[in-house]
C-alpha cells in the first residue's frame, strides 16, 4: 500500500512540474520580443517618474522573456487619467503597469467625482517605497517652526496638482484637523512643477511631498536652506528627520487624529504601488510579482537607488491587497468627514 501511495504522489509531483513547465514556457512565449509600458501619471522628473524609470532599467530581466520595459508619462487630474486608463482601456495581458497616486483609492472611498476604477478589482504587483509625507516651505516665508506656522493670520499659498494626490489632499485633512493656515492653490502636473513654483515664490511651499522624492529631486535646496521641512506627515519619525515634528502630535481631539490616520496616513502606505488592469490572468500577476521582488533586491538596482537618493522600502502586491481592503472598512462616520473635506 505505502508503494502504490508514494507512486501516486510521484505520479502527482511530476503532473505538477509538467504544467509548470507549460506555464513558464507560455510565459516565455508571450513576453518575448514584447514591450511592458509603465504608465506614470505624472510629469518626467518627480518620484513617480524617477522610481518608475529605475525598476524599468532592471525588472525586465527577471520576467520570462526578457521584455523591453518602457515608461509612459500620462499626466493629468493628479494621475487619475493614469489610474482610469489603467483599468478601463488597457488590455489585462500583462503589458501595461499602472503607477497613480495612491490617493486616488482615498477618492474612490469618499465617492469624488472622476474616479472611473475600482482599486479592489485592480491587480497589485506592489511598491518600492511608501510615502513619508512632508510638509516644506520656501525661507523667504520667514517661517522657521511648526508652532509659529499654526500660529499664523494669514493663510499661505500651497502648491497641489489635483484633487486625490497627497499634495491636494493632505494640507486639506490638515487645515481642518489641526488648523493648518493654508491656501490652495491646485492644477500643477507634479511635483517637479510645484518644487519650481516654490522656488520662484509663485507659492509658498507644499504640503504632501514624501521624503523619498526629497531626498531625490530636492536635496540640495534642502542642504542649502532655501527650503525648510516644516512637518511630517507620518505616523513616526523619520530615522533621517528626527528633530521634524509629526502633524498628528497638533491633533487636540480624536476625531482629528482619526482624520489624519484615515485621510493622510492609510493612503500613504500604497501611494507608490503599481497596479494592474482587472482580469488580468492570475499566473501573469504572479509573474510580475516575482520580478518586483527579484528588482528590489537586485544588487543593480539597489546601487542605482542609491546614486539617485530613492529610499527601497518595498510593500508585496499581497500585502497592498489588504492594505486596500482595510481601508474600505474604515468607519463611516470618518468617511463622511472626509467626504465633505475633499469634495
């Protein structure tokens, strides 16, 4: 009886590792001699572009194939013309990724006019780093703390490029949360338009820019002090910013500090993910997966990162699943707030 048992479950294992092979070699066959076009809804130059532009350059060899890469700037409505291509236009075969703003799942919660996706219905390969969210201001503002900020009359002249980015939304939850003296002043492609229109005086700062694209695009204004951090919109420190404080420490009430958890914080966890059009075949997701985690350890790319001052703090196409899900069990009460402050 054992001989028999163990034949059937080598008869099984070798079933198994006959398929797979036909899926590798179907896989090999598909993605040879193809282009995989990343599609940024943002202007060339900022993190979304320069994350997207790195993976491109090094993921392409750890998919079955070896498929050229591509990366396509689909700009406007704050990448939600990106997000809404992504999911109702581009075939589910494996040769388009999404890279929106995160933000724009925080729309799709609070019902905002546009959004045309459905993020839980969206295939997820993951993300490279998260969003540790900032709060920067131009020195000319005289402007050297936080408190003395708070403490202001007279609004100052935020750049945001559209309803659903961290730019738009995140000074919007926080004007109302702990009284942010702000006025916004939207419709810029992307962050490398605002980082311009701050440094000519256009506006006064930005609020909702993630340290990872700092760090990469705005560092030596930062080093010379022409531009200030005045607050982190983050749930901690971060390790390079321990002296920044945190927005969430201003909150004087719980209804605040849950406005920013859900408003500001959840959303900054996927903001850099890449996405995937519904329907795709499920060992194609794999597929992709496996390369996004292979890319993030490439020793290559790693290196490459690291010139470029992009912070790798990868999140698994899993682990955005949940984190999507999560967010859509957040309280109704929070989410009608927040509805009425972003509309």
């Amino acid at each position: 009886m054992r001989d028999v048992f163990l034949s059937a479950v080598s008869v099984v294992a070798g079933f198994s590792l006959v398929i797979a092979s036909f899926v590798s070699a179907a896989s090999d066959e598909f993605f040879k001699g193809k282009v995989i076009r990343i599609v940024v809804g943002f202007s060339a130059g900022g993190g979304f572009d320069t994350y997207s532009r790195a993976m491109g350059r090094h993921m392409g060899k750890y998919i079955p194939g070896n498929p050229a890469m591509v990366v396509e700037n689909m700009t406007g409505a704050g990448s939600l013309i990106a997000a809404n291509h992504v999911y109702r236009v581009a075939k589910p075969d494996g040769l388009t990724i999404g890279h929106f703003n995160g933000n724009q799942i925080l729309n799709q919660l609070v019902g905002a006019p546009g959004i045309e996706f459905d993020a839980r219905k969206m295939g997820w390969v993951g993300a490279p780093g998260y969003n540790h969210d900032l709060c920067l201001l131009n020195q000319k503002t005289g402007i050297t703390s936080a408190e003395q900020w708070l403490a202001l009359k007279t609004p100052l002249k935020l750049g945001g490029s559209a309803p659903g980015t961290p730019t738009d939304d995140g000074p919007k939850v926080l004007k109302e949360a702990i009284g942010l003296p702000m006025r916004l002043i939207s419709g810029y492609k992307g962050t490398a338009d605002i980082r311009v229109a701050v440094e000519s005086g256009e506006v006064d700062g930005i609020c909702g820019f993630s340290w990872a694209s700092v760090r990469t695009t705005w560092r030596k204004a930062i080093e010379a002090g022409q531009v200030v951090i005045m607050l982190q919109n983050a749930a901690r420190a971060h390790p390079d910013l321990p002296k920044v404080p945190l927005s969430i420490s201003f909150a004087k009430t719980a209804e605040s500090r849950q406005l920013i958890a859900a408003g500001v914080l959840q959303p900054s966890t996927m903001t850099y993910g890449y996405s995937l059009p519904p329907g795709m075949p499920k060992e194609r997701i794999q597929i992709l997966r496996r390369a996004f985690s292979e890319t993030v350890k490439d020793p290559e790319f790693l290196s490459e990162a690291a010139k470029a001052n992009l912070e790798v703090a990868p999140a698994s196409g899993e682990e955005i699943e949940q984190l999507i899900q999560n967010m859509f069990k957040t309280d109704p009460l929070v989410v009608a707030k927040l509805k009425e402050i972003l509309k």
